[in-house]
C-alpha cells in the first residue's frame, strides 16, 4: 500500500494543479472499483456457503 502524498507536496514537486486533479480522481476511480472487487467475491463466496448449507451441492466428488 502507498502513502497518500498531499496536494501541496504535489505541487512543490512540479505537478500542475490539473495533474493533482487527475491523479486524485484515479486514486478515488481505483479504491471505487476494488471495493467492487470485494463486494463481488463476497456474495459469490455467500452464494456458495447457501448451496452448501441448503444441500445443493457437495463436497463429495463424484
């Protein structure tokens, strides 16, 4: 994981106020999308303990 770096140390190394935009707005775009991410695996993985727990399907191999 990455250390959030502020605007103003952004722009005391050269980036432009609309690079700082941008990069902000990718870094909300990501943790958006992985939070997605999480919540998808999440209900596969409840979806998956309901068919066992309902006796759809099995551990057993056939």
């Amino acid at each position: 994981m990455t250390v959030p770096v502020d605007e103003t140390t952004l722009l005391k190394q050269g980036f432009t106020q609309e690079q700082v935009s941008h990069l902000r707005a990718t870094r909300i775009a990501i943790q958006e999308r992985q939070k997605a991410q999480v919540m998808t695996i999440r209900r596969r993985l409840e979806f998956a303990r309901w068919l066992i727990a309902t006796g759809r399907i099995t551990e057993q191999v056939c």
